[in-house]
C-alpha cells in the first residue's frame, strides 16, 4: 500500500475523508510540498505509545558520577548542548 500524502489545504477542506483514511493507512499532510504531520489510527498511535520507553530527566536527578560524566569535554560538535546543564 503506497503511502497516501494530501497537502495540507486539501486535507482541511475533505478532513472527514482523510480521517476515515487514516483508520486503514497513515496520512502524511504536507505544506509546501515539505511533510509537516502524519495522521494516524488511535489504536497504532497507543501501540506505539506503549513502546515508547524513553523518560526525561532534569540534572538535578543525576547523580554526582553522572554529572561529572555529562560535564567532560565532549568537544565543540556537542557544545551547543552546555546550556542544557545549567
């Protein structure tokens, strides 16, 4: 089955279409030609809830071993990523 994309003023002028589409396939939504959403079932998108076993956590969870392992010069490609840490 080949992918249905529908650009997204299409998709909001036949919505009641393509979400009965997206019960069968997912409904990639473009805006300048560019996906920017992907309509899906609720019953696939709580599948892949339910495997979803990534957590977010702040500095102030980590331990002191962590912390200095996070603040060891990783070089200048990760950076940007030192303001996380404050």
């Amino acid at each position: 089955m080949a992918d249905l994309t529908v650009p997204s003023t299409e998709f909001q002028n036949r919505a009641g279409l393509y979400l009965e589409r997206a019960a069968k396939e997912p409904v990639f939504i473009t805006r300048h030609r560019r996906p920017v959403r992907v309509l899906i079932d609720i019953e696939e998108y709580e599948r892949l809830m339910a495997r979803d076993t990534r957590q977010a956590i702040t500095p102030g969870e980590l331990s002191e071993e962590e912390l200095v392992s996070l603040e060891t010069d990783h070089g200048p490609r990760n950076a940007h990523l030192d303001r996380l840490m404050d």
